[in-house]
C-alpha cells in the first residue's frame, strides 16, 4: 500500500489487536479508490474506449460530454481526463472539492442538505446533456452523495432541502427518500437519459447504496424508474409530509436503448479485499452482510453476536438511525461506536467507519475496545447523556479514538470491522 489511508494510525494502534483491525481498514479503503477504480476499469486504445469488458468506437461520435455529481466525481474526473484527454468536448462535475482539470468545470456543492450553490453547475450538466444529437457520447461520473449535489430545476433544491430535514425525524429508508426526490427532478430517475436523447449515455457507477441496488445511486439518473408519481403521493399523504409538485420519471423504453451502466465499485468491493486480507493475517474472515439497514442497535447486535476468536467480523452498510434531538454531533459510525462502548471486551477491537472519511463530521469513525472503555471511565464522561443526546463526537475526540482519514474521494456506505484476537 502506498500510504497510510488513517492519519492517525500510529496514535491508534496502541495494541498489536488495534493495528491488525486498522490494517484490514486500511485495505478496505485502498481498493475503493476513485482513481485506482477509473484506471484500473477504463482504458483507451486507439479510438477503442474499453471499460470492463464493453468496447466503444469513440471515432463514431462528433462530441464526447463528460458530467459528474457525488462524493466521488471530482476524482473521478480528474482520473479520465488523463484517459480522455482533449477528445473530452465539454464537462461539469459536481462534488465536495474542487479539482485542477483542463477540459471538465469543477464545482463544489453541499451536501447532505441542498444550498443555492448547487443550483448553477446542476444546470450546466442539464444544459450540456441537453439538445444533443445521436453523434454525441455523454459520460455520467454517479456517486454517492448526487441526490443532494445534483439538482434541477431550481425548485428542486428547496423542495429536496425541506424533504431531508423531514426525513431525518421519520426513520425511513434513504431509498424511500430518493423515490421522492427521483419525481421533484427532471434529471433523477432516468431523467438524465432523456435529457440526453438521442446520444449515446455511459454511466459509471461508484455505488453508496447497501445491496446490488445500483439504480438507486445517486437517486438513479441514468436507470429507468419503476415508480410512478402515484405511488410517491401514497407515500406522502401516509406519511403526511409536505405535498410538492410531482414530475412524472421517463418511462418510454427509447430513452434507454443505448445506455451503458457499470459499476466500478461498492461495498462489496471493500469488504471482499477486507476478507482477503484477513486470511492473509490468519484470521477467519466471517462477511455477516453487506446490507445492514436494521436499527443502530440491532445491527451492532448482528456484528456483536458473531464474534469468535481467531476471526474477523466484517459487515458494510447504512444503519437506520432516527434523530430525536438536535444539536448533537457525528454520524452512524460515531453514533455505533458510542452504543458499543462497554460492549466490546478486552480481546476484540470494533471498528466503524464511514467510507468517505466524514462521518458527519471531520472523522471517519471510531476505535472501540477495552482500552476506549477505561480511557472514557478515567474522564469521567457520561456516555448515557451522550447517547440521549446524539453526540458521539466529543466522547471520541477527548478519548484519543477517532478514526482521522480526511475525505477519501470514495464513497460504499458504512464499514464495520471487528476483529477478536
């Protein structure tokens, strides 16, 4: 591995348990780099675009547009303008930095709340996709984080800001979340193909989603829709959520004749090297899922349960939490690590982690074994007021256990990782 993905991972791996399980992170992160992802699974020889194991004939087409919009495309972008190259006719990306191309505009948007600086590059990649012809090729970067960076028309950004703040206090699932958002926006849903039409769309997928739902990536811009407006108002009026205007996603299978979706990269893609280097540490590797949806404390209980020594726990998802109170700090990982704090005995080591490197915060997760447990116990810290009040951050940063990455340009969902020893 060519560098330490943990900043800190010298201040953390205090023992030989902590190192082993920061390593297998370490190899989870590495193999969903952006970069490494783009290269590794595009390749251009001659006029012959080959990405995985699809080929275009790029001398078939007049223009070559290229659109981003997620955590992952700013890198993504930068890794096939080197493929790419000056036959790249005009780009937008949409992410959370900013990065140096020469043929593809940059943006930096927020997330997860929607803002008015959103709205200006959502509607450069409208534009750029739109009014085209069957000559052009239109190369979509879809990642992670897009339903909130990416949003068009313009009432879709407080429309969608207004939705994630009622979602936070419900406990739906984010697929619930993105069917609606998929019908408050003309390039969610498919939108974006049909947009594009009749051109030629490639979607490169970097997928966040739990399971192989790959069409609910970034609320699914380059796949067809099965939901109707109808079903949406159901789940508005049963929920009782604010009514907004509906648009109708693309259903005419035309659009979607000449698109091409690969998925570069998902959680299993962490988790299956994570188990190869478990092995390679001599350890059993026990993957429990790679779909944990359930309630934060169910699904520790899952990871919990299956302990066994000698092995290595794995599990890769987006636990369902419901926040009651405002003003806490941190995210799904930091919220489990401060459920497991007493839990976690003296020969296992928990760590969990988001995959982007910003639990809803400046750390990617925590470090939880015996040791965290004394270390709180000797600060005198209320982990029970914690809990309450949803603010794991603070309980990390003075016990020295936050997993420090910085933003990772990747983005798989949630990693858990626990290792008994």
């Amino acid at each position: 591995m060519e560098r330490h993905w943990i900043k800190n991972f010298d201040e953390l791996a205090t023992t030989e348990n902590r190192k082993l399980a920061l390593q297998i992170a370490e190899v989870g992160y590495d193999s969903i780099n952006t970069e490494k992802a783009i290269f590794n699974s595009i390749h251009l020889d001659g006029n012959i675009l080959n990405i995985k194991d699809e080929s275009f004939d790029l001398s078939k087409f007049k223009k070559i547009k290229v659109v981003g919009f997620g955590k992952c495309s700013p890198d993504a972008a930068f890794a096939l303008e080197q493929v790419l190259g000056d036959r790249i006719s005009a780009g937008v990306v949409i992410g959370l930095k900013k990065v140096d191309c020469k043929y593809i505009e940059s943006f930096v948007g927020t997330h997860p709340r929607p803002s008015e600086v959103n709205i200006e590059p959502s509607k450069k990649i409208h534009d750029i996709v739109s009014g085209g012809s069957e000559d052009d090729l239109v190369i979509a970067l879809v990642s992670g984080g897009g339903s909130a960076l990416l949003n068009y028309p313009e009432s879709e950004c407080a429309n969608g800001r207004e939705l994630y703040d009622e979602f936070l206090n419900c406990g739906h699932s984010i697929s619930e979340l993105n069917n609606i958002r998929k019908h408050i926006s003309l390039l969610k849903g498919g939108g974006l193909v049909k947009a594009s039409y009749p051109a030629t769309v490639i979607g490169i997928i970097f997928s966040d989603v739990p399971g192989d739902h790959f069409e609910e990536v970034a609320s699914g811009p380059t796949y067809k829709d099965p939901t109707t407006v109808e079903d949406i108002k159901k789940t508005i009026k049963s929920d009782h959520f604010k009514s907004f205007e509906l648009i109708e996603t693309p259903k005419e299978d035309k659009y979607f004749e000449k698109v091409h979706n690969f998925v570069l990269v998902s959680n299993k893609t962490a988790v299956f090297a994570m188990a190869e280097k478990v092995k390679e540490l001599g350890f059993e590797a026990n993957i429990i899922s790679t779909d944990l949806y359930d309630e934060v404390d169910k699904s520790l209980e899952e990871i919990l349960s299956a302990k066994k020594s000698g092995s290595v726990v794995l599990a890769a998802g987006e636990p369902n939490l419901v926040v009651k109170n405002k003003g806490g700090s941190g995210g799904r990982s930091l919220f489990m690590g401060l459920k497991a704090i007493g839990k976690v005995s003296g020969d296992s080591v928990l760590l969990t982690l988001a995959s982007d490197g910003m639990d809803n915060s400046d750390a990617a997760g925590a470090v939880i074994d015996g040791e965290t447990e004394e270390k709180i116990k000797g600060l005198n810290l209320n982990i029970s007021k914690h809990i309450e009040n949803f603010d794991a951050y603070p309980i990390f940063e003075k016990s020295g256990d936050m997993v420090m990455t910085g933003p990772t340009g990747a983005n798989v969902s949630d990693l858990m990782v626990l290792l008994t020893k």
